[in-house]
C-alpha cells in the first residue's frame, strides 16, 4: 500500500474542495471593512474609528458543547453552526459590546465537504442576521482523533465598545430588578445531563404532545441572539449589567456581575419551567437545584436595571418583540 497523507486518513482534496465550497458563504458576509480574501495567512479587518473616543476590543472564544451530538445523530448540521455565532456574540454583546467579526475552528474524523458546507453556511446566515463579517477560519482533518461521522467545533469573536459604555455591573446596587428574557430551549448547555436522561428513554424522533417538534428538533432548536434587545435597551436606558444564562444557571452567571456584598433575590415562580424542562425534569427525577444550576430553565438573559427603568424597559422589550419578566432583585 502507498504510504500516502489520503491512506493516512487526510485527503487534501476534499480539503480543496471545502475551501471552494465555503468561499461563497464566507464573502456573504463581507462589508467594507473586510480588505482580504479568503486564503491568506491571516485575515485583514479595518477598523473605523471615526464614532470611537477610547475603543475598546471585546473578544470571546466557545464551543456547543455535546449538543454536537444531537446534530450527528439528526444529520443536521446548519443549526449548529448559528448556535455557535449566537453563543459568542451575546457573550460579548452583554459587555456592551457591537460584534465586528467571527472566526471558526472545525476538526473532523473525515471531512466531507458536504457537511462542513452546510456548518459554514450556518455560521454565514448568524453573521449576517448579527452584522459581523465571517472573516477566517481553520478546517483539521483528524483521523483516529475523531470517529468519521464526528467532529468539534468552536468559534472566535472580536467586537468593539466606547470604554466609558462598557457594561461591567460595577454599579450594581441594593434594590436593582432583574428583568429575565426567554430562552429558545436548552441554547448550549446541560447537554451531556439531557442526553443522558432522554436518550435512554425516548427516541429523536418522538413528539410530545405539549412540545412543537419532535425531540431532537426541539434539542437542536438555534441558541437565540439577543444582540437585537441588547442594542435597543442600551440605547435607550442605562443598563447596570446584563448575563448571558449559559452552564452554570441563573446564578452562576449572574453572580459574576454582582459588585461584593451584593446576592440575587430570585422568585423562581415568577415564570412558568418550559415544557422541554418539564420532560428532562420529569424523565430523570432532577432537584430543582440540580436544574437550576445546570440549565437556563427558560431563561437566556437577565438585564439588572434601576427599579426607576422597570417600566421603560418592559416597553423597549415590547418595542423589538421580547417580553421582560420581573425575575427578582438584587439585595
């Protein structure tokens, strides 16, 4: 046998071929700012700083976690590629921060240009609905590191804040309210625990009669961006600090913007456990700590504001189709 790169498992065309594939969604994406192609060693970004006193640089690097094998499984392989754009620009977005541009990492066991298309072309379709350019990325191929049917994925992105709109939460104080936003399912955590209860007792393909989809379409529904409310409550109101709800829960997350001396007053019944919650509460007989700690329970975004901004900000919410629920304060 030919002592090869393609018998070592590495086949550099389907490499090629990807590359060719993916530059159409790639340029997609492109604004002004983008002054390189895709192919060079490094991606060129011109920053416009005409708007910009003292311009910060906020960046954020994650992955989607397990949920990747509920895509494997389903055979469907765009939605993770939004989930991930989405994840990485809230993560910034609460900082106060606008998304500039996005890059990918993608290692798979065999890399089938159809399949790292379709990804690609998920990330394309986040960038463009979150104003970022997708800019670069890097594509491994990696036998005997993954199985072929699998791969792993995360994402790198860099955005821009005025240094005196940086939102921080170092003016958190006694008697702000936290205001929460739905979430659009499990987003990307608590996926090891869900498969773990739900596969060993229903299929994917099962549906619910108090769920939209079948379950694996509802685990794979698209971790929402909140980069839309975000900017309009921003703009229009002075926010004391905001938190993405991702592992780790409501306050796990939130605690990380509280000044010292500060805690969370949450009145968990202030909204209704979704029913997907319900079924993997059910299904593997979960505390309530246990799926507080470890899920979003219908929660993907807290916003701590001033008791005086409560009612402003329930209408801004209203404004760009987001319903704010008065979920507790800060004591």
């Amino acid at each position: 046998m030919d002592n090869t790169y393609k018998s070592a498992g590495v086949d550099i065309e389907a490499g090629d071929e990807t590359v060719r594939r993916i530059k159409s969604f790639a340029k997609s994406t492109f604004n002004k700012n983008v002054i390189s192609d895709i192919g060079l060693f490094g991606a060129f970004y011109e920053l416009d700083l005409a708007e910009y006193k003292n311009p910060v640089l906020v960046s954020s690097v994650d992955g989607v976690g397990t949920k990747l094998k509920i895509a494997f499984a389903m055979n469907e392989h765009k939605t993770v590629g939004q989930d991930l754009v989405n994840h990485c620009v809230n993560d910034i977005a609460v900082c106060g921060a606008k998304p500039i541009y996005f890059l990918d990492y993608l290692a798979f066991g065999k890399l089938v240009p159809d399949k790292a298309a379709k990804i690609i072309e998920g990330f394309s379709i986040a960038c463009k609905q979150n104003d970022c350019a997708l800019i670069g990325g890097e594509t491994a191929e990696m036998p005997g590191l993954y199985s072929d049917s699998e791969y792993d994925m995360s994402g790198t992105i860099v955005g821009i804040v005025e240094k005196e709109k940086v939102i921080n939460g170092k003016n958190i104080s006694k008697g702000n309210v936290l205001l929460g936003f739905a979430s659009n399912g499990l987003h990307t955590n608590g996926y090891s625990l869900a498969r773990k209860i739900l596969l060993d007792k229903y299929k994917l393909t099962e549906k619910f009669s108090d769920l939209d989809f079948t379950l694996g379409e509802e685990l794979l529904r698209i971790h929402k961006s909140y980069l839309k409310l975000i900017t309009h409550l921003k703009e229009n109101l002075t926010l004391k600090g905001l938190s993405h709800i991702t592992g780790g829960g409501i306050v796990g997350n939130t605690n990380r913007i509280l000044p010292e001396g500060r805690k969370l007053k949450i009145n968990w019944t202030a909204w209704e456990l979704p029913a997907l919650f319900k079924l993997i509460q059910a299904a593997g007989n979960i505390s309530d700590d246990e799926m507080r700690k470890v899920f979003n329970i219908g929660i993907g975004l807290i916003a701590v504001v001033d008791q005086n901004d409560v009612q402003s900000a329930i209408k801004l919410a209203n404004e760009v189709g987001e319903k704010a629920i008065i979920i507790g304060e800060v004591i």
